[in-house]
C-alpha cells in the first residue's frame, strides 16, 4: 500500500518550484527543485508526472491565487464600473509587488 501524500509535502514542492522557475526559467532543474524543498527528487515525481504537470499546477495555483486578490476589491454595492475597475487594478498591482516571483 503506498503512503499517503503529505499536502506540506506537496506545498514545499509548488513554493521551491516558485523560486527556481523565477531564478531560473523553464531550465530549472527537478532535482534542484526538490532539493530546495527538501525531498528526494523521486518524491517530486510522486506528486508530478512530470515537470510539465508541475509547472502546470504551480501556474493554476498562482493565477487562482491572483483572481482571489482581485476579485476582493470588487465591491458588488460600487455603482461606478470606473470605480470597481480601479480596485481590480490596484488589487493587481499590489498582489504583484507582494509576490514578485509569482508575477
């Protein structure tokens, strides 16, 4: 029976892949990936396939993470579209200075 998936496991994984993909581009290495999160390059692949899986996932994490930060300066009561479009930007702005290596 194989042992069930750590969720930190995987985190650590998304958040070393965060750091190496803005350092280093597509060319970042799996095996410098896991070794930033501290697992063992197979454990990388017991959550990803692939490198491409991994990039795939840390890019849907990432953009779900930003929709979230923008979609929190909508304010459904604004009766000025100029308005809430002005918070949606502000809101992306601010969420890309906060995360530069997400952006």
């Amino acid at each position: 029976m194989a042992r069930p998936k750590s969720e930190d496991k995987k985190q650590a994984l998304l958040e070393a892949a965060t750091a190496a993909f803005a350092q280093s581009g597509i060319a970042a290495s799996t095996s410098a990936i896991a070794r930033s999160a501290g697992v063992a390059e197979g454990t990388l692949f017991r959550y990803f396939a692939t490198k491409d899986e991994l990039l795939n996932e840390l890019y849907l994490a990432i953009k779900l993470r930003l929709v979230r930060t923008m979609i929190a300066g909508l304010d459904p009561d604004e009766k000025r579209p100029k308005e809430n479009a002005r918070n949606i930007w502000n809101s992306y702005i601010d969420w890309g200075v906060r995360n530069p290596m997400e952006h």
